[in-house]
C-alpha cells in the first residue's frame, strides 16, 4: 500500500533526458541553440558534450553551458554527436548533428524591383557552384548556372510584393535567404550619370550627378554621397579615372582623364618623316624618351624606321615631372624603282613566280602587271611576285608603296620570238600529248611543232611499268602517272593509241606481268615501222594467249581439229587492213554490183589460221621448248616445228607462202603479206587519226597520211615518225589553231583516260601511283587494260545518236557516265579551305596562282580559258562564266574552283577541237 501511494502521490518517476532539436543539419561555422528537459531528477541541470568532450573542441564544434552549438570551420570526416548528462552523472541523451557546407548567398537581383507575371531574373552573388538551385516559396525554379558569381532563372508572380529567394549548392545547405521586391509598374529606366567624360586636373573637383543614385565609388580620388568628385593630389598609375554611381536602375560610369596643373608637353605634335629621316624633338624637363619604332636619344633627337611599320605612322613620347606628351610622326615611304625582273625581264605565259630587285621595296609592297594585282612577298631587299599571265607580248610591271609607284619596268611575257602561238601549242598538245602543261606549251612555242616532233622521237624511252610487282591492280594508276608527269608525252600518246588496235586485256590474261610485257612492247615500238610493230605483236606472249596463237596446233584429220582462226582474223579485221577494200583516202571500193568488195574471204582467214600453228611460248634460258606451256615473261613466243602446218598456204592477192616454209618464215611472208596489201595505209591512218585528233578525218587528210605511210620520202613503207608526223603536221589537224573557226568535223570526245590526265596537266599539277582515279575509269567505261572485247572500250565507227558523226567515244558517255565526270570533277576542285586540291594522296593541283584573280572575274576567266581552252573560249561562254563567276559568294577560292567546275564540265571542253 505504502508503494501505491507513493506512485499515486508522484513521489517515484523515471529519470530522463529529451534534446531538442534532435537530429538536425547546421553549416560551417553555424550555430544550434540545443534545450534539455530533465525528467525524474530535482536538479534539471546538465552539462552539454560534443563527441564525448566536454565543451568540445575546434574540430568538432564546440558548446556553451547553455546549449549553443557552434559548428567547426571545416566539415569534421566523422560524425558528430551532441550529449547532455544530467545531475547524477548518469542519466544522459544524444543527438545527431551533420555539418554541411554553407550554402551560396545573394547579394542582388535584378531587375529591382522585378516586375509581375512571367519575370525572369538575374541573381548576384558568390559560391554558386554548377547544378546549384534557386527556391522561392518553396518551390524549386529552373537554374542557369552562368559563373560562380551568377545565375539567372525565371518564373511567374501573380501580385506585388516580397518574396524570399535561396540558392543550395549540390552538396550544401540553403544558403541565406534575400527578399525581393516584385512591382507592378515594371523596373526602373536604366541608371544614368553625367557628365559621362571630364578632364580634372589634380586635386580639383568635379560634380557628377545621377538620379536616385544610393552610392558612389571613385578608382581614384573621392567621390562623395552627392557625386562630388576630388581628384588625386599625386598621379596615379593611371591617369584614366571610373567614376561609376549605383542606384535603383543599376550602375552608370563616367570616365575621368587626370591631368596636372601644367601637363607634359612636347613639340612639334605631329610631322612627316621620309624612312630613315630625322626630327629634333622638345619637351621642358623630359626625363625619359620612347618611340614606337624609330629611335630617340635623350636629348630627343629621333630618327625614323629604315622599314615601314604597320599603319605608316610611329608615336614618340617624353616623359617628365607633369606626365608625358605624345607626338604623332607619319613615314613617308620610299619611291620604289625596278631594276631587274627574273631573267632579263621574261614571264611566261600562264602561272609566274619570280623575282623583283630594285630600292624602295617594304613588306607593304605590292606589285602589278598591266594593271593586274600580284602576288608580293618582301624579303632581304626584294620582291618575289606571283600571278598569272594569260596574253603573250609586251607588259610593265609597276611596285606601288601606297599612292608611291615606280616607273613602269617592261617585260616580256611569253617568248618574243615564238614559232607558233600559245593557242596552237596548247591544242598540238592536246593531240600530241596527255594535254599541254604550261612549260610543255611553252616548249612547244620555242622549237615548232616540228622542232618538238623530233625532241620527243630522240628522247629516249622514259615511261614503263616495270615498278608494277602486284600480280594484279596498279598498272591504271601508274598509266596515268605517266601520262601526268612523264617527258615522253608523244610516245605515250601513239603507244596508248597502238593499246586500243591492237587489242588485249586482263579479262583474259588475268596478270599483270602478262601485260606489262606487252604495254612496255608497244611504248618501245612506238617510234619504230609498222610492220616491226606487227611482228612484235604477233609473237608477243600477251597475244598469244589473248588471241590464241600460243599453243595453236595444226590440223588434225584424225580427230578433225583445225587451227584456231581468232588471231588470222583479228589481226586482218582490227589491227591492219579491215574487212572492205579502200581507196587511199580511206572511201570504200564498190563493184559492179554497187557492193563492197571484201578485203578476204573466209577460206583466207583458214589458210592464215594455218601460218600461225607450232608456236609456243619461250622457256627458261637453258631449257627446251615445250609445246602447250603455260604463259611466261621470258621473250617473245618460239617455234614448236612439230605442230606447224608444213603445207602451202594461199594469202591475199593471190600470194601463195610455200610448202615446207619454218614457222618463222610463214610469219614472215604473213606479215609481209598484210603489211603490204593497199590497204594497210588508209586503215591504220585513219584509226591513228582518229585516236590522236579528230574523229571525223577528211578523204583527202586519210590521203595524205596514208601516202606518208606508204613511203616516208626514201621508199620506206610503214615509217612511224613520217606517219605520226604527217597526222599531227597535216593542214586539217592545224586548222583552227588559234580558235574562232570551230566545225562540227572537229575533235573528238576525251576519252576517260585522256580527260583525267589532261585536266591535272593543265594546271601543271602532281600525280604518283597512289592516285585515287582508277575506281574513276571503271565507272566511266574505260577500265584501262581491261577491255571488254577485242573491239576496245569503245568502237571508232560508232555514230554518235542524231547525227551523221563518228565519235567512238560517246559510246561509253552515257548519261551516268557524264553525271560521274562531272562529280569526279567535283572532286577534285571542291575543297573550299585550300588552295592546293587533292584527290587521295596521289594527286594536287595547286590553285593559288589563281586566287589574286577571283577579284577580277574577267581576268580570272582569261586566265582559266588559257589553262584550259586555250585561250580560245567562245565570247558567249566566257560572257556566262564571269557572269557566274561575278554572282559567286564563297570567296576567292570558291570562285576559282567552281569557274574551273563549270568549264571542265562543259560540251566545249570535254570535245578537244
């Protein structure tokens, strides 16, 4: 009972302590104002502890005997706990707290105050970090984190009033908040101030005012809370003064200019100096002297730049007890003259690089040919200029230092004493080569057409496909290599031309090494008689298997096999007389009938299937002959006697090559045979022409070179130099050498391989093997060294659609073909950012000797209708091309590019006339 009644009576609780707050977050250096109710112990007191220490410590926080916490500086790595331990040093409590970084703070908003509905805002402020997080209401707004110092955001209020803004860091704690004032009249206009410039002279005063203004700050000298400025009694650092005035439209600056009671002076303030002149300058009491670019002794006396500096004008400046003074000098730059240009004042036609020697040249020199704007760069005393020459004759050439020009130099541009005109070298050049190349053209003009025939029949043999070791693939690319960059151009050019007569290819032959034998063959007998060229062809392994001689057999009557005729047939049809009697202008001969009369019969081609049995091709030195052996690069074909048809065989004309006759001297009456039938020279004349200049040839040019192959003028028949001279030499190839005169007869299509070639040259560009154009000549129909049939890539009798025309070519233009061209061209001149274009690692052109000329579309036209057309271009075309050119936006290599683009995919340039 006794224990009821004290329970009942409250004589006997419980003891313990509650801590309030109980777990809590507080920042660095912040504080909690912890309590402690104290149950079940008379004395309430208690005494407070942070991680068991009494009071705490630096490192976690300390406590006063009231309960005030207060947070270390820096976040502690452990936790931290806050105890309070009653009166009986037994009964105690614990609480949590977490010290976390402090959040960023608000300095300003603005606008100020910010106006209602859809507002947005710019917060000021410091330790805004990225991700940070603006809060009004306690709503979350969208953040932009600008800089450490800003952020923007925005949102809506729908009524006037204050509202509360916080920012929290990833990581931190809301940091302090600032209340903004939202208004419904919008913000204040912008804070002005005025005068907004003012020279004071030091230690006097200047007012400035601002409407509003709260507060004003000086970065020199006072200001008051009226705007009322003072000066600096001494000079500062600076001499240059921000007043700036805050108020409720922001901030407004005036800009203050110090001057001393008597500034620096300096005399004179401004001359004119002749480079390398001098000028006695004055300033009282100048302790120091400076110029920019001249030199200035103590005593002021200046002397002026030997070389003009940018801008033509140089600063000196005295420096003394009242500041500086600064004089203006202007440099007056030298007259320039010309003493010397290259080499005895010679230019060439199209791109130029050369040197300019004479006095008075400076980095800002600029030269000029007739007017025209050149490539300058200055260096040790002399110019070297570039540019572009498209006229031949006479010029000057001028340097200009500003409105300072020397008296014009004269100069020669082209050669003075040229044997035939830029225009017609560089067509020659188009039938005689892969297309002119400036110096080629140049060469050409020097020595004559006939001169330039007789260098390139002395040259020997430079171009050959002997660096080709891949079993298949290569021989294209180093084709155009060649056709590029080799000096051997008219060999290539007649040997590329036997390539598409006499007819092989890898379809068949399948390796390389079988055609390099074979293309190497016809590069060296270029130059030589015809007839030496057939007896090459015939023997050579790559025919042999191409067209079946090698291992032909003869007749079997036990088995009734006969002698392969595709060689008998093929070497009369394609490769030298045809298969209908001609006239000696290449006309058809008719019989009494009104029918052409055939060349042979079938029972001819049998009996020259039978002269081209028993050979085989030729063993390693040292061994023997084995007939049916597999196809090598050991030299021509040899006899196998055993499979030879030893019977008479019955040629053309009546011809009968005798029973009994070797191997070898069947050939040899065969070839003879064919070689010598009437119409050997209008056929292989006409097909030479045909591939070298014109598609459509005149009866009476056949005529002519087929008598320059029937007899070279010392009874030689078959002569290769006579005959190729008499095509490229004939009236009909050099009519319309200086353009104006074009027909519908003239020219022909470029073939792909002729086309790419002779757009790099014309640039005088660079090409190796590495060239990208190869996959180009498959999708144009040309895969080189992979002809389709023995009829060629292409068939030289092929009538162009809608017209009465030959024009072998079109028939693998077809329209993807052409849209192809016109990308390949694309791209190879589409690379807006430099002037030297590429095409893979194989190829550049360089176009910068064009670039100076885009400012003249006329010029830079001219210039591209020599490059390209010769200089022959139609009025009407060059009057759309500069039109076009004019229209162009992309700048000057832009314009270049696509001028070259539009003539190079045009009807007048892909037809060489």
């Amino acid at each position: 009972m006794c224990g009821a009644a004290v329970l009942a009576a409250g004589a006997l609780q419980a003891q313990s302590i509650a801590i309030s707050p109980s777990y809590t977050t507080v920042g660095v250096n912040g504080t909690v104002q912890y309590s402690a109710t104290v149950t079940g112990l008379t004395n309430t007191a208690v005494t407070w502890s942070v991680v068991g220490v009494k009071g705490g410590n630096s490192t976690y926080g300390t406590i006063t005997t009231g309960g005030l916490y207060k947070a270390p500086a820096k976040i502690p790595a452990n936790g931290i706990t806050i105890s309070a331990l009653g009166s009986d040093n037994k009964t105690s409590a614990i609480v949590y707290v977490a010290v976390e970084p402090a959040g960023p703070s608000i300095t300003s908003i603005s606008p100020n105050p910010i106006p209602i509905g859809n507002y947005s805002i710019t917060l000021t402020g410091s330790g805004f970090q990225k991700g940070a997080i603006i809060q009004t209401g306690g709503a979350n707004l969208g953040t932009t984190f600008v800089n450490s110092t800003t952020l923007t955001t925005s949102g809506y209020q729908r009524s006037a009033g204050t509202a509360t803004f916080i920012v929290e860091n990833p990581g931190t704690l809301w940091g302090p908040p600032f209340t903004a004032t939202f208004a419904s009249t919008g913000p204040p206009p912008p804070q002005t101030i005025s005068p907004t410039t003012a020279t004071v002279k030091l230690s006097a005063t200047q007012q400035f005012t601002s409407a509003g203004a709260t507060a004003w700050t000086a970065t020199a000298g006072t200001v008051s809370t009226a705007g009322l400025y003072t000066a600096p009694a001494t000079m500062p650092s600076s001499s240059s003064v921000t007043v700036t005035a805050t108020g409720p439209g922001g901030s407004a600056s005036a800009k203050v200019t110090l001057q001393t009671q008597n500034p620096q002076t300096i005399a004179p303030t401004a001359i004119s100096l002749s480079l390398g002149a001098a000028e006695q300058f004055s300033s009282a009491g100048a302790t120091g002297w400076a110029a920019t670019y001249g030199t200035v002794t103590t005593a002021g006396f200046y002397t002026a730049p030997a070389a003009l500096p940018a801008g033509s004008t140089d600063n000196v400046t005295a420096t003394g007890p009242n500041g500086s003074a600064t004089a203006t000098v202007t440099l007056i730059p030298p007259t320039p003259v010309i003493t010397a240009v290259g080499s005895n004042g010679q230019l060439p036609l199209g791109s130029f690089s050369t040197t300019v020697s004479g006095t008075g040249f400076l980095s800002t020199s600029v030269a000029m040919l007739n007017g025209t704007p050149l490539g300058t760069t200055y260096s040790g005393g002399t110019l070297t200029v570039t540019g572009f020459a498209s006229v031949s004759g006479a010029g000057s050439l001028t340097v200009s230092n500003g409105s300072l020009v020397s008296p014009a130099f004269p100069v020669q541009i082209g050669l003075a004493n040229a044997l035939v005109s830029s225009a017609a070298a560089r067509r020659f050049l188009e039938q005689a080569a892969f297309g002119p190349t400036p110096s080629d053209a140049s060469n050409v003009q020097s020595l004559g057409f006939p001169g330039w025939m007789n260098q390139q029949f002395a040259m020997p043999q430079v171009s050959n496909y002997t660096s080709i070791v891949s079993s298949q693939g290569g021989m294209p690319a180093h084709f155009l290599t060649n056709a590029v960059m080799n000096p051997d151009q008219l060999r290539q050019r007649v040997a590329f031309a036997l390539s598409q007569i006499f007819v092989t290819s890898l379809q068949k032959l399948i390796w390389d090494t079988n055609m390099v034998t074979f293309q190497d063959m016809l590069l060296a007998d270029a130059f030589t008689n015809y007839r030496q060229i057939m007896a090459d062809v015939t023997l050579s392994p790559a025919m042999g298997q191409y067209l079946d001689m090698a291992n032909n057999a003869m007749a079997d009557p036990s088995t009734g096999a006969v002698a392969n005729e595709n060689y008998a047939r093929e070497l009369m049809q394609l490769f030298t007389i045809g298969t209908q009697m001609l006239n000696q202008d290449g006309s058809v001969q008719f019989d009494s009938s009104n029918l052409p009369i055939p060349t042979y019969s079938q029972f001819t081609i049998t009996e020259f299937a039978r002269v081209y049995t028993g050979w085989t091709y030729a063993p390693a030195a040292g061994q023997p002959v084995e007939w049916d052996a597999y196809i090598t690069g050991n030299g021509p074909m040899v006899p196998y006697a055993p499979e030879h048809d030893p019977g008479s065989k019955q040629l053309l004309n009546g011809y009968v090559s005798p029973a009994g006759a070797t191997p070898q001297q069947d050939v040899n009456n065969a070839l003879d045979n064919i070689f010598n039938h009437p119409n050997a020279g209008p056929f292989v004349g006409n097909l030479l022409i045909q591939h070298l200049v014109k598609s459509n040839p005149s009866p009476a040019y056949i005529s002519r070179v087929a008598a320059a192959f029937n007899n070279n003028g010392q009874g030689v028949r078959g002569d290769m130099q006579a005959t190729i001279s008499a095509i490229l030499l004939d009236p009909e190839a050099r009519a319309n050498d200086n353009g104006g005169g074009d027909q519908p007869t003239d020219g022909h299509l470029q073939e792909p391989a002729l086309f790419i070639a002779g757009m790099v040259r014309a640039f005088g560009g660079q090409m190796n093997d590495q060239n990208y154009f190869p996959w180009d000549l498959v999708n144009l129909g040309q895969d080189l060294f992979d002809a389709p049939s023995v009829f060629n890539y292409y068939s030289p009798t092929y009538g162009v659609p809608g017209t009465t025309l030959l024009g072998g070519e079109f028939e693998i233009h077809t329209p993807n073909n052409a849209i192809w061209r016109a990308d390949m061209v694309r791209g190879l001149f589409g690379q807006y950012s430099n002037p030297v274009q590429s095409y893979g690692p194989g190829t550049t052109v360089d176009l910068t000797p064009f670039l100076q000329l885009a400012a003249t579309p006329t010029t830079l036209v001219s210039a591209l209708d020599l490059t390209l057309t010769h200089g022959t271009m139609p009025a009407a075309m060059k009057s759309a091309l500069v039109s076009a050119v004019s229209a162009d936006q992309g700048g000057a290599l832009a314009q270049v590019e696509d001028a070259a683009y539009l003539i190079l995919t045009s009807s007048y340039y892909n037809v060489w006339h």
